[in-house]
C-alpha cells in the first residue's frame, strides 16, 4: 500500500505521468528524454529529479497506479478468494488491457524495457504472494513467492501474447485459458493435484 502523499506531489507526478504515457503512444522509449517529459508536463528537470531517479522509475509508477486501480476493482468482487480463484478475475484483468490497449501494447512491445518488465512481473507476483498469506493457502514444498512469480509471469506472458497477436480472443476466453494454464500447475505445486 501507498502512503499518503501530499497533493501538491500528487498533482506533480500525475502531470509526470500523464506527459510520459502520451509520449510512449506517439514515438519509441528509447527516444523520449527527461527533457522531453519536462516540456510535455510543463515542468522543470529539477522537479523532475525530486520526485524520479529516472524515466523508468517514473514509467513504473505510472503503471503501477494503473495496476493499483485494478487491484482495488478485483478486490472488491474477490471476497477474500485468491485472484487465480475464479476466472472472472482473470477476464476483468484482459478487460483493463483492452480498455488500454494502446498503452500496453506499446510498453510491452519496446525493446530494452527490461527493467519495467521485471518491475511489472515483481508487482503482480507481491499482490499475489500477499493474497496467498492472507488466504493461509498451503505451498509446501514450494515457496509462496515462487509460485507467486509463476503465476505473475504467465498471466504477464499471456497478455504480452494477447496484444502481440492483436487480441485474437476475448477477454473471457483468456481468463478461462490462463485460470486452466495456471491453476493446473499451481495447485499441482501446492500440493493439490494429489489429493
């Protein structure tokens, strides 16, 4: 969970946002500039440097507060139960993807986004690895963590999939997909395919 954080620094990094999510719809990563980000938000560097060490931390923060607000719709109609629980879940994700489309498949097709990527992956794989604490679900002889990255992993790897092929399925079909890839190997690792 997010701290409370001041407006005057709310609204700053939102014009950050904003600036470097309408630049990565309109020309390649690797191009766009700390400068370039500045002059769309109307900002100076130095406020810049306040609040990011670098364009990509900015980048992650946008995305996550993306992720954040899907978060908040999923747990709302989760009831306590794992988010790979129940493919309606999964269907309201590919749903958020589809809705922003153009955004994801702009960061999730740019070469040397590595470390976005890795910070994607690492942000589903710690709401996952929470909801599994909270949920007191079994994952002996596996770590939580690791079927957390699994299960993050395959759900980033689908969607990448997805808007690689130009959304050929619905959202509903990609949900159920990834609820039968995932939830065939997780609860085999958790123990559950024996029992």
């Amino acid at each position: 969970m997010k701290k409370k954080i001041d407006r005057r620094v709310l609204r700053t990094r939102r014009q950050l946002s904003e600036a470097i999510l309408a630049l990565i719809l309109e020309r390649s990563y690797e191009s766009i500039t700390i400068q370039d980000i500045t002059e769309r938000a109307d900002l100076n560097r130095a406020t810049f440097y306040l609040h990011y060490g670098s364009k990509e931390e900015l980048l992650v923060d946008s995305l996550e507060t993306h992720f954040d607000e899907l978060v908040q719709l999923l747990e709302a109609e989760a009831n306590g139960e794992p988010p790979w629980g129940n493919p309606l879940h999964m269907q309201r994700v590919f749903e958020y993807v589809a809705e922003n489309q153009a955004l994801f498949r702009t960061v999730l097709s740019q070469q040397g986004l590595g470390y976005v990527t890795s910070s994607v992956i690492r942000y589903i794989a710690a709401y996952n690895e929470r909801q599994m604490v909270l949920a007191q679900v079994k994952t002996d002889p596996l770590p939580a963590s690791m079927i957390s990255w699994h299960v993050a992993g395959s759900l980033f790897a689908l969607i990448s999939w997805w808007l690689e092929n130009n959304m050929p399925y619905s959202p509903e079909f990609m949900a159920r997909s990834l609820f039968q890839l995932c939830t065939v190997g997780t609860y085999s690792a958790m123990g559950e395919g024996s029992q």
